[in-house]
C-alpha cells in the first residue's frame, strides 16, 4: 500500500505520492531503471503495472507494495483474473487452498502498536465467517511474519507496507514487510492506521488485488493507468459495482487513518472463500 497526502503536502513538504508526476518523471530521468526489459515483459504479461517498478532484495516491487518474486514471474499463466466491475477487484492466479484453514501469524521485532494493529486486522477477517481465518501465535513457525523495515520516499513513492500473492500450491504469500518509517507519529503510531494496512497486505497474501487498478488514479492521483487484464481473463462477481468503489480496503493508495472492509469487499470476499 501506498500512501497519499494532499497536493498543498507535496508542495510543502515533497511528499505526495501519486500527484507529484513531474517530479516522478524527473527522478526516473536522472536514475536509470535497473528492471530489464525481459522482466518488465513478464510483470506486464501477468497483468500488473509496469509503471515505477523497483528492484528489491525479494524481488520485484509493483504497484507500489505488491512483491512478485522471479519464480513467480516464470510461472505459467493458467488461470482467470477475478475482477469485481469496470474498477478492479482482482484476485490473483492463485488463491488459498485446503479450506477451512487456520492461516498462522507472527509478529517480529516490532512495538506494541504492531502487535495491536496485527490483531485488529485478525480480527477484522475472522468476523465475516469465512473458511480462511487467522491467528497470531508468539512462538514457532508462522504462515506469514510481519516484520519491520525503515525506508524513506523513493523513487517519488512512500511504501506503507508490502506483500506478495499465494504460492501456485495454494499457500498464502509468508512475509507482510510494514515501513516502520511511516508510522512514527511520536512514539505511539496510531494502532487502527497500522491493522488497516495490515489488513491491506494480508488481502494480497490470500490472493486480492489493488481494487482500482483499472485507474488507479481514483486512489492516487496523477494520471489514469489501465493495464487490462494482461491477456488472461476477468471474470466479474455479480452483485458489484460498474464503477469506482470508493473506500474499499484495496484501494492503491491510503490517505492514513482508519479503512476496513466496505460490503462490496466483503461480496468479492464470501465469493472466493466462503
């Protein structure tokens, strides 16, 4: 996920995320892009956005806090892309599998408003019932580790946190990165902010994509981006909107503060596991 901060922000500070596209322009001229050509060809022809992508020690970083490893990109393309009305709410290839499914979450090397915010987003999921449920355990192997990492804007972007998506044997992506960097207001980052993004990036560990990746203007401004479905499929959820589905918890961008599942979310949710 990414974060947005109003036009008046950047100007004052630099720090806007998606509106700045002059500046984004003028930073991608003077740093050549270390993404290859033949990479940037397969991030493309799995259906995402080939705009800012950012080389990490992982992979490759795409749409601003998704991570897709290069087995992942080598992967055969097979099944449809699950799209939720004309503004995207994809699911990913693959999804989880061997439902009902108790999914594992530890924790490590962060504050208290981590651990509070993983709990809430548990939480959150675990209230709609569905096969897919989660628990944070403190000790032994974990499904998916939440850990820290401390980065400043890059490349005219701030990462809030980033994830990856199921593994093609039906497990959920094992890693939620959170950029401590962003959350220091004080001491004490605001535990409702910190699960909303928690609850973000566990949606793209259980195989959910940015829902306006169609425009993914609608959530980060600048200018509109549609990547199609990258040749393979979209199959729309009956019961959803044609059109932009505001303050859904897979929006690209985030303003801060508190996102949840809107009941939209919670269709495309029930349909893929309940």
């Amino acid at each position: 996920m990414k974060k947005q901060i109003a036009v008046i922000a950047c100007l004052a500070a630099g720090f806007l995320i998606s509106s700045c596209n002059k500046n984004d322009k003028q930073q991608q001229e003077a740093q050549p892009n270390p993404v290859s050509d033949e990479v940037l060809a397969q991030i493309k022809a799995n259906g995402f956005s080939t705009d800012n992508v950012r080389k990490t020690e992982d992979g490759y970083l795409v749409e601003g806090d998704i991570l897709l490893t290069a087995e992942q990109l080598k992967e055969k393309v097979s099944t449809p892309t699950l799209r939720v009305a004309e503004s995207e709410q994809y699911r990913t290839n693959n999804l989880v599998t061997a439902l009902p499914r108790v999914v594992t979450i530890k924790v490590t090397n962060l504050g208290p408003a981590f651990i509070a915010g993983a709990d809430t987003a548990i939480a959150r999921y675990n209230r709609l019932g569905l096969r897919i449920t989660f628990q944070r355990i403190t000790s032994g192997s974990a499904n998916i580790t939440i850990r820290g990492f401390n980065q400043g804007p890059s490349g005219g972007y701030i990462t809030l946190g980033s994830a990856g998506f199921p593994t093609s044997n039906g497990n959920p992506y094992s890693t939620i990165k959170m950029n401590t960097n962003q959350y220091a207001y004080g001491s004490n980052p605001n535990v409702l902010y910190v699960g909303s993004v928690i609850q973000h990036e566990l949606g793209h560990c259980i195989g959910m994509r940015h829902t306006d990746y169609m425009d993914r203007s609608y959530s980060c401004g600048g200018s509109a981006v549609n990547e199609g479905d990258g040749g393979v499929g979209a199959i729309n959820i009956p019961g959803t909107p044609t059109g932009p589905d505001a303050n859904s918890w897979m929006l690209a961008c985030s303003n801060g503060g508190n996102r949840t599942f809107n009941a939209n979310d919670i269709i495309a949710l029930n349909y893929l596991y309940h």
